[in-house]
C-alpha cells in the first residue's frame, strides 16, 4: 500500500502575514532604543576616554610648566594658540579634541570640549592673572577642569545665560539656562551623554555628571566673572568650578 501524502500549496493569509508585520514591528521598537542607547554608550566611553587622556596631558603640562596650569588661549609671537594646541606636544592627536557624539567635527573649537576659565586662564591676562598653580587648588579631584560644552572655554555665567557659541553647558536648556542671540543646537536640551557630561577633573580623572549637577553648581558660583578668570570670592571657593 502507497501512503500518498498531501502537500498543501500556496503562499500565507492576509492575516498571517497582518500578524507577522506587527511581531516585527513590536519587536523594533523595543530593540532599537536598546541599539540606540548602546551606541550612545559606546560613544560616552570613547569620549571618556579622549578626555581621560588630554587630563593626562595636562598633568604632563603642569609639570613641565612649574605646577601651572595651561591657558585656555594665548597668543605667542603674534600667533594665536588654543589650548588644545598647546597641549599637542604631549597628547600628539587632534581626534582625541572631538567628542564622538558631538554634531561638529570640523574644528575642535565648537560643540567639543570647554576648559573651565578660573582654571585655565586667558593668558593673554597672565600680566593681570597668572595661571593657577596647582598649590593654589583646595581640592584638585573634586574641581572641573574641562567638560564636555558648546565652545572651547566655559565661562560660568555663561552656562546659565549663554551668548551664541560662548561657553554653554550641553542639557542646560532643560534647566532654565537662557540662551541668547542665536538658535541652540539639539543637545541644548538632552545633553550630549543621557541628560549629562564628561568631566575632567583638575586631578586628571574623569567621570560622567548630570547636566543638572554641573549647572547647580555654576548657580552658586555668585563670585565668578563674566569677563576674563577673575578669581572668584572666598564664598565661592569651595565651588567645583572654582580654584
């Protein structure tokens, strides 16, 4: 006797496939805020790491430099330098100057890494105001040295009512910073690492801070300047921001 088998033929039901579009679809949109965020992860490490390494440098600086700290911006025989250009000789790459996440990665001037003024002073005010001497700082691991921000220096009274392109804080328009003359770029709002920034420490360490701790604590910071790095009042020396 032959068992004679059937086979059906033909492709699937309406439903079927209705079915199978909507398991791909619920399964996308739980995975892909899972990649996403694990790309912005990535990109929050490699930026640590950048930092981590220019902290290094700048340790390597103030060294050589009888325990001073590099300025933010100095003009050498007519030619104007920033201070990742000075610090060049000691981490010999541009690339580490430009956070992974940010939207600009044509000059590390804009939307990369800011030095805080009243540690890394302009040094063409050295004749007024001399570097920071690492004597000088209260409290070197628990003082910002260079952050992630939307300029190449950070003015305190600028991350809670910015100027266009002068020194604002990356998540601080989720706060109630101001921002003035100009239209603010996207992480204005979100931060440029999940509501928050990398942070260099005067030490050279680095770590991971909300937008909302780094603001605080500009807030509170009532003797910094507006202008160039004027030493901030004794009230305000034990701020993070301040030496």
């Amino acid at each position: 006797m032959h068992l004679q088998l059937k086979i059906r033929r033909g492709g699937f039901t309406l439903i079927e496939l209705l079915v199978v579009i909507a398991i791909i679809a619920i399964l996308a949109s739980i995975l892909f805020p899972v990649f996403a965020r694990a790309r912005e992860n990535a990109r929050r490490t490699s930026c640590s790491s950048n930092l981590k390494q220019i902290g290094l440098g700048v340790m390597q600086y103030v060294q050589d430099y009888d325990e001073k700290y590099p300025p933010s911006n100095i003009t050498i025989g007519g030619t104007g330098l920033f201070w990742w250009q000075v610090l060049q000789p000691y981490t010999k790459s541009e690339q580490l100057y430009y956070c992974p996440s940010s939207t600009s990665q044509s000059a590390p001037s804009s939307l990369n890494y800011g030095a805080n003024m009243l540690m890394m002073r302009d040094g063409r005010d050295f004749d007024v105001r001399p570097p920071v001497s690492l004597a000088a700082v209260n409290s070197s691991s628990t003082t910002y040295l260079l952050m992630d921000a939307g300029f190449y220096r950070i003015n305190v009274p600028y991350v809670v009512s910015p100027v266009s392109g002068w020194g604002w804080l990356p998540g601080s328009g989720a706060l109630g910073a101001t921002f003035y003359n100009g239209n603010p770029p996207a992480d204005w709002e979100t931060g440029r690492h999940f509501d928050g920034v990398n942070v260099a420490f005067a030490d050279g360490h680095v770590k991971w801070l909300k937008s909302s701790v780094v603001f605080a604590q500009a807030k509170k910071c009532t003797g910094c300047s507006y202008g160039y790095s004027t030493p901030p009042t004794s009230a305000s020396a034990w701020n993070p921001f301040a030496a």
